[in-house]
C-alpha cells in the first residue's frame, strides 16, 4: 500500500508526457487530462483514508533507506493538501474546454497543467528539502509556460517580473539548503529534526530558518514579497490565473508549516513572533489592496494575500486550535479560489470588462452567477456555515488563548472588509439598470459554471460536514504538534 504514496505524483507526471504526443488530437487531450485528473482524485483519496487508519505512509526510492536515500512521507496535512489539489486539477481543466481557447490548447496546455500538478503534489510528499526544491522547480517552470502561453503582451510584462523573482527565490533555496546540509549533514527533514534536537538550535540555525521563511515567504506571497504576485495572476487567462491562485501560494505556506513544525522548532520566541507580525501586516496590505480597488480580478488576488496572512498568523500562533484552524482554512481557501476566479473570468468574458464602473445591472440576464457570486462572498468571508468560519474561529480561538489579541481581532476584522470587497462585485455588477460594454457578449454562461458551482457545492459541504471533517483535520493537527509521529515513520528502519 505504501506505493500509493508515489502515485499522486506519477500519475500527472506521466499524463504530462503522454499529452505532448498527442498535440494533433484536441479532444483526446481533453478526455486524457480529465481521466488522468480523476485517476488522481480517486488514489488521493484511497491515501487520505490509508493516512487516516494506518498513520503515516512513506516509501523510500531506490532500495535506499531513510535518511540516505530519496523519501516520500505521505502524513494526514499532505494527504489531503494532495486530495484537494487533485480535485482543483480536474475542475480546472473542466473549466478550461470553454474558456482557454483551442490555440492555447493545442500549444500543450493540458501537458503544462499536469506538469504543475505533479509539481505540487511532490512538494506536499517530499521528505527531504532537497526533492522539495527539485518539486518546486518542477511546478514553477510549468507555471513559466503557463503564464506565457498566448503571448500577449501583459503576459509577456508580467511573465519577466515573475520569472526573475521566482529565479531570486529559488537561488535563496540553494543557499539555504547548502548552508543546513553544512551545518547538520543531512537534508532528510525527519533526520533534521532529531539532529537539531540533540545539538540544539543555535544562532546559526535560526538565521538558516529564517532564510527559508524568505524563500517560502517570496512563493507564498506574504508581506513583504507579495508585490510580484498581484500582477503576475492577473496577466494569464482564467483558468491558469484559478490554477495559480488556489494551488501555489499553498505550496508556499505549506513548505513554511512542515519546516517550522518539524524543524526550526526551538527558538519559538524569535522565528514565530516574527512570524505574527509578518502574517499581520499581509492581511493588512491585503485588505487594502481588495477595498482599494474596482477591477473584479484584482479583488479577488488581493483576497488571496489577505487569506495567506490569516493561515500563516494560524501556524505562527502553533496551538491545536490555530493549528486546526490553519489547515481548515488552507483547504477552504484553495477550493473557495478557484471558485471565486472562475466567476470573476465569467463576468469579465460576458462583459468584456473587468472594470466595476462600467458593469451593471447583470442579475436580469445572468442570475445564477450573481446568486453564485453572493455565495462565494459569504463564503470567503468566513460567515457560518460556510467552509471559511471554522478555520477562522479557531485561528482566532488559539490567537486568543496565546495573549495575541491585537492580530486575532484583526483576523476577525478582515471578514468583514473581506465580505465588503467581494460584495461591492455584487452589488456594481449584478444591481441597478443594465448597462451593456461595448465587448459585451450575448451568450449563456452554463458551460462556464459549472466548475465553479462543483467548487462552491465542496466549499459548502466542507463548512456543514465539520463533524466528518474534523477527525481527518485533527489527525493532520496532531501530526504537526506532536512530529515524533512523523519522525518514527519516515525514520523506523
């Protein structure tokens, strides 16, 4: 069964290659993609509940045990970052049949999408910090032929802003695996943890963990390394800005959570309060930057930012409450995302827009996605029973218990200049008199929501079915409180 560890990320990975070879044949691309999405669905799956009644799964490649060798380590917070994403694969491409255009499709877009996934997925499973930068590079040159696919000129802008600080980033990684590997001897992140314990965390180490902050922090876009992202997300096609959107700040966060859970465990006082404060001022950038502005696309990026600094504050804070928290929000936001980026390229396809002073009156003729839009607003804002409460109540809850109280009534705080930025969407475009835009479309906008109404259906069911949920969301917790769990699993030969 431990095989299934390396599965997530085989089947995309070969799914990528196999796509190439069939450039020529458009909807066998099409069905090729979604099958090998669904594939993936349904293996992710089968690991999260293997995860569940087994503990954690690993599987050491090439006959070499743990730390010497390459390891996959599949724990419960993996396991089901790598179901969602699998999920989010299969609606993107969905998504994508109506929206990306047959020129993009044929210049291997399916074959970049699955690059990307099998990128992601491998940095949730990786044990090791080394692979973990191997998976990182592997998702972001995917996103470099992504975010250029077309060739217009905005991509073209942004795509160079974005390559050379992804460049800058990935150079920082190299810096800092270098500099622990010459301080500890080893990259193996369970092996890391027990060395670090047993010598203690000195200056030096600190100053190595905070240079992974940087890098993960310039990847998941917190304060002050997020200026490259609200552009670059803007520039690409929807369905490639919903990808980016919901799926690689995460692998950001996510690779700040493993490594300061498991690793850079012992000087709390400086790298976690550090931390907070960081986590406070990118909900804080990221609030202004969605109430400042009236462009439907660049609300919905800068909620993005909004929404890192709410998780980061929840791993920072390190309580099972926060931790809980944190991960329910995480997986809330990932599918509440890509929802929201799918509605917002809708309204901006069917109005040629993406100005909010020049839309109107759009519930006359449009009515299941302004009532879609009011949902998904709820939604992001975190008002029961919708998917964002929980998480947001129990980050705030270990915020509390903790004595942080100016940053957790600021968490709670941004659900309502987040609810106002998604509303003044509903209430500009779908309100009033209808005004029509020169580049308005007359068209319907079924075949374009019905992703977006799969994610807000999950969304949904992910807030009422806590009870289901939960044990899954505090094993996850518990791993990360307690890594001796993870550290005897990845380390028992």
């Amino acid at each position: 069964m431990n095989n299934f560890v390396i599965l997530p990320i085989l089947i995309p990975l070969l799914a990528a290659v196999a796509l190439i070879f069939m450039k020529k044949r458009l909807m066998l691309t099409r069905v090729f993609s979604a099958a090998a999405s669904v594939l993936a669905i349904v293996i992710s799956g089968i690991l999260v509940q293997t995860v569940f009644t087994k503990g954690v799964q690993t599987l050491n490649l090439g006959g070499w045990k743990a730390p010497y060798g390459i390891v996959l380590a599949a724990d419960q917070f993996a396991s089901l970052l790598v179901l969602t994403t699998s999920v989010i694969g299969l609606l993107i491409v969905l998504y994508s049949y109506r929206s990306i255009g047959e020129k993009r499709e044929r210049s291997f877009y399916y074959s970049g999408v699955q690059f990307l996934l099998a990128g992601v997925s491998g940095a949730f499973l990786t044990g090791d910090l080394f692979n973990m930068y191997v998976f990182f590079e592997l998702l972001l040159i995917a996103s470099y032929m992504l975010i250029v696919l077309g060739g217009t000129k905005i991509q073209l802008r942004e795509s160079l802003k974005y390559i050379v600080f992804n460049i800058v980033s990935s150079a920082l990684f190299v810096i800092g695996v270098g500099f622990l590997y010459a301080v500890t001897g080893t990259l193996n992140m369970a092996d890391l943890s027990v060395k670090i314990s047993e010598s203690g965390q000195t200056g030096l180490i600190t100053v190595i963990g905070v240079l992974f902050l940087i890098v993960f922090g310039l990847k998941g876009g917190i304060f002050p390394f997020y200026f490259w992202l609200p552009g670059s997300y803007y520039a690409p096609p929807t369905a490639i800005a919903a990808l980016f959107g919901a799926l690689l700040t995460k692998v950001g966060l996510y690779a700040i959570t493993r490594v300061f859970t498991l690793i850079f465990i012992h000087d709390t006082q400086f790298t976690h309060q550090l931390m907070m404060w960081l986590a406070a001022l990118t909900i804080l950038f990221g609030v202004i930057g969605s109430i400042a502005y009236s462009d439907v696309m660049k609300i919905v990026i800068y909620n993005i930012i909004t929404a890192v600094g709410i998780i980061l504050f929840g791993i920072a804070v390190n309580t099972p409450a926060s931790i809980q928290g944190a991960i329910y929000y995480l997986i809330h936001d990932m599918l509440i995302k890509g929802a929201l980026f799918m509605l917002a390229g809708t309204l901006i396809t069917l109005t040629g827009t993406a100005s909010l002073h020049k839309m109107s009156g759009l519930i006359k003729r449009y009515p299941v996605l302004g009532w879609m839009f009011l949902i998904s607003a709820v939604s992001l804002a975190g008002i029961p029973p919708f998917s964002g409460f929980v998480g947001k109540f129990k980050i705030a809850e270990g915020g509390f218990a903790q004595g942080e109280f100016v940053i957790s009534i600021l968490v709670l705080l941004s659900s309502l200049l987040v609810l106002y930025s998604v509303l003044k969407i509903f209430m500009y475009a779908f309100w009033g008199e209808e005004k029509e835009t020169p580049n308005q479309e007359k068209r319907t906008a079924k075949g374009l929501l019905y992703p977006a109404a799969v994610f807000l259906l999950l969304s949904l069911l992910f807030g009422l079915g806590t009870e289901y949920v939960s044990p899954y969301v505090n094993q996850a917790a518990e791993t990360l409180l307690n890594p001796e769990k993870y550290i005897e699993a990845v380390l028992k030969e």
